[in-house]
C-alpha cells in the first residue's frame, strides 16, 4: 500500500519542493510566488485534480502544516470552538491553536488518523472536486498525464485513476466516519477541496453534512474556519 499521508501532503502543502525555511509568513510568500510560476511544484495534484475549482491556496500557517495535520488542525479548531459555545469564527493569529493536544482524537498521531483513515479523506476531497460533474472523461486523461509528471508511483496512480472514473460512493465515505471527529475530518477535507460556488456543490456539501450526521451548528464552524484558511492568489 502507498503511503496515504504523503499523499495528501502533497495534496495539501508541507512537502512542497523548492521551499526553504524561514517564518510561517517567508513560507507562505514562496508557496505563492510557486503557485504563480509553475502549478506542478506546488501541490500538483490539488492543481490537477482540484485546481478548476478555485483560486486560492491555503493560508501561512494552515499550508505549513500540509496533508492531515492541515485537516485535523481546521477540524479540531471547528470543533473545539463549536464545543465552547462561540459563535462561528476565522483562524486566530497564533498558530499553535491548529496543533491538537498528543491526547486528541485530532492529532496528526492519533491512531483514528491511519494510512486508512488518510485514503478516506483523499476519496472525500476528489468525491467534492466531482461534485459538479466536470470531470468527464477527457478531463480525466488531462488530470492523468499531469499526475503521471509527478511521478507519484504505480499504485497510487492506479487509486486516482479508480477513484476519478469511478461513480462516488457516499455509502462507504459515511461508514468510514466511525467517530465524530473522524467525520469532522471527512467534512473539513471535501469543504477545503472546493469553494461550494454552485448549487451541485452546496447541495453536495449539504447532503455529505446531514449523511455524516453534523449538527448545522458545527457545520457552521466548520465552514467559518476553513473558509478563513483560503486566501485568493
């Protein structure tokens, strides 16, 4: 089996080529000047994949952590604010709100987040990017001959291939769910896929969030926190 979680990061950030160190704000002025010059450095298959969706990258300090922990961070933020009883918010300057405690559910070694458990939330965000039905079959050997540059490996190619040309089961998506913070999770990863710009994709976003059995109320927190982790490019 590949490795789920370098996959996502590469999805979602941190194992970006090119990068070089410095402050979360450094990091984040590279990504973009990345981004801008050639897509495939940075985050190809989110370029690929997900890239017709919108024109946004990530914020500083959400791209920094990439892959899982950018999606547990945003969950566990949602839902500790949702827990709290505060109104829904945006990200807080401080980064260290997006690092749940070692004993959380959340956090990025929490068993619950297994290689399994980072196929689901890959299946989530390419099952959103669908939900408009563009990809069609030409689009599909497009995002293909773009994934193969990556050079991402045999098998997960394979698994992109199935999951672009296979119809979306919301039936296994939902039972992969088995905890609430998992479907936190399941939710933050297809939100941060796409910004819900019609109505197929709100109505997806909906149905996956009544299926996944989310209060409105978390759901609501869950929409402020990762809509405030997107800036435009």
């Amino acid at each position: 089996m590949f490795d789920a979680k370098k996959l996502l990061d590469q999805f979602l950030g941190s194992q970006i080529p090119g990068l070089s160190g410095g402050s979360v704000k450094d990091r984040a002025g590279q990504m973009g000047d990345l981004a801008r010059n050639n897509p495939l450095k940075t985050g190809a298959l989110a370029a690929a994949i997900l890239g017709t969706k919108t024109g946004r990258k990530l914020a500083g300090n959400v791209a920094t952590l990439g892959g899982i922990a950018a999606i547990a961070g945003l969950g566990y933020l949602a839902y500790r604010n949702y827990q709290s009883g505060a109104k829904p918010q945006g990200l807080p300057q401080d980064p260290a709100s997006l690092q749940p405690p070692a004993e959380s559910p959340f956090h990025p070694q929490s068993a619950t987040l297994s290689n399994d458990f980072a196929l689901t939330l890959l299946r989530a965000m390419i099952a959103a990017a669908k939900a408009d039905g563009h990809i069609d079959a030409f689009e599909r050997q497009a995002i293909m001959q773009k994934v193969h540059a990556v050079d991402l490996g045999a098998e997960a190619e394979a698994f992109l291939a199935r999951e672009l040309a296979d119809p979306v089961d919301l039936d296994a998506l939902v039972a992969a769910g088995r905890t609430e913070e998992q479907r936190v999770e399941i939710y933050t990863a297809s939100r941060l896929a796409i910004d819900p710009d019609t109505r197929a994709e709100r109505g997806y976003l909906d149905m996956l969030a009544g299926r996944l059995r989310l209060p409105d109320a978390l759901v609501d927190h869950i929409e402020a926190t990762v809509s405030s982790a997107k800036i435009s490019l």
